[in-house]
C-alpha cells in the first residue's frame, strides 16, 4: 500500500488518504509503497517528491528522510527523486486515477479559516494515469485543444474543449468523481459544458458567469514560423 509524508516545519508529517493525490508545489514529500507479494521478500519503492517552489532544506530533509526510511526497512528498498513536472511513470502510477499538483504550501491544519471555499480550476492530461494542473481561475485559461474542471463550493463543471479527444473527457470525468468524493464527501452537483454552447442551459449560463459572462475562446492560429519548426513535444 502507500502511504505520504510531507515535511512540515522540519518535521514529517503524514497526509491523509483523502489528499494523497494532491501535491503542493512549495512542499517537499515523501511516499512508501509497500508490495508483500505471496512468495519472497516484502518490495519498497521510496519516492522524495521536490515542488518547484520548496525550500532547500526541506528538500534536503526529504532526501535524508529517505534515507532513514530505507535503513528502516532494512536498506532493500528502491529510492527515486521525483521533480515536479519530470515525476516518473512509476510514481505517477501510485496516485490513480490521478495526480494533482497545486499552488501553495502544505499544512496538516484542517479547514478554511475564513470558511470561503476556494474556487479552482485545472486542466487535465494524460492517458494513463492523468497528470492535473491548476491553472489561473480566468477565462483566457480556456482553449479548444484540453479538458477543464471548474471545482466551486456547490457544483463540479467538467469543460471540454472541441478539439479534446474521447478519452481525454473519459479520464476527466474519473477526475471529477474522485474529487467529488474527496473534496466534496460525494455531495456536489456536477455539469458537462460543450465547447461552442452558450445558450439554453442554465448548467451553461451558470458556468459563463463564474468567468464574467460568456465570450468566445479564440482559437490558436500559428504563425509561419512557428509552422515551419518541427513538432515540440511537451512533458509535464
């Protein structure tokens, strides 16, 4: 099984089974995975996983923690450094159906202190195991080209640009459910908004007012040069 750790004033601290897939940017962590198959010895897999924006030394901590943890387990685990944005397959695998890195800092303090809940958005990619991202709350986040979900206090839109695949929606929408359940105890409403569709749905007026009313999302027309450089293929 497995289990998360983050470091938190020099100190780990463990992360409920609720958030496990949900990883801050400026904080370091650290995950077990833990196989005890039916013949031979028990299988440890130690990730440290650094966030952009953590400070050195709590990514140092981390990787000592990693260390102490292998002692522990009697030095036959396999340790792998995890940077935000270059995480491995296998890491990736442990957080299904998804793996979302966010703005901000850990804290094991729970709830909103001023009780507002924090509205987010996020793009989501991935065939496998689907990488989320937050992006800024604004329409201009918007394209044709990716699958969006809006998370508000009362209801989960999940918008699917014209150009996005069959299962890139499919992978979203597990995305949905899981925060759904996460986030929301699986009391939330959740509405699908079509990419080009602005009237005659209230799911749809209700979406468009969250960004200041509807406006159409330009699409990308690339310029000659950039038609004339080879195809880039971006990793998150």
């Amino acid at each position: 099984g497995i289990e998360v750790w983050c470091i938190e004033n020099q100190q780990l601290v463990p992360v409920s089974k609720s958030s496990q897939g949900k990883f801050y940017s400026g904080s370091a962590y650290l995950v077990l995975n833990a196989v005890f198959p039916k013949i031979g010895p028990p299988q440890y897999d130690i990730h440290y996983w650094l966030g952009n924006e953590a400070k050195k030394v709590d990514s140092s901590l981390a990787s000592d923690k990693a260390l102490e943890l292998d002692a522990a387990l009697g030095s036959c685990s396999v340790q792998y450094r995890e940077i935000q944005g270059q995480e491995s397959q296998k890491f990736l695998s442990h957080f299904k159906p998804c793996f979302i890195p966010i703005e901000g800092v850990f804290t094991s303090k729970q709830g909103n202190l001023n009780g507002e809940y924090q509205v987010s958005l996020y793009t989501c990619k991935g065939d496998y195991v689907v990488h989320v991202k937050e992006v800024p709350f604004l329409r201009s986040s918007l394209n044709h080209e990716d699958v969006f979900i809006l998370d508000t206090a009362l209801k989960i839109f999940l918008f699917s640009g014209c150009n996005s695949t069959i299962q890139e929606r499919a992978k979203a929408l597990e995305v949905v459910q899981y925060i759904k359940e996460n986030k929301h105890g699986g009391k939330c409403e959740v509405a699908t908004i079509e990419d080009g569709k602005f009237v005659g749905d209230s799911d749809v007026g209700e979406f468009w007012s969250l960004f200041g009313g509807y406006a159409p999302i330009p699409r990308e027309l690339p310029s000659v040069k950039e038609s004339e450089a080879p195809p880039v293929k971006l990793f998150w």
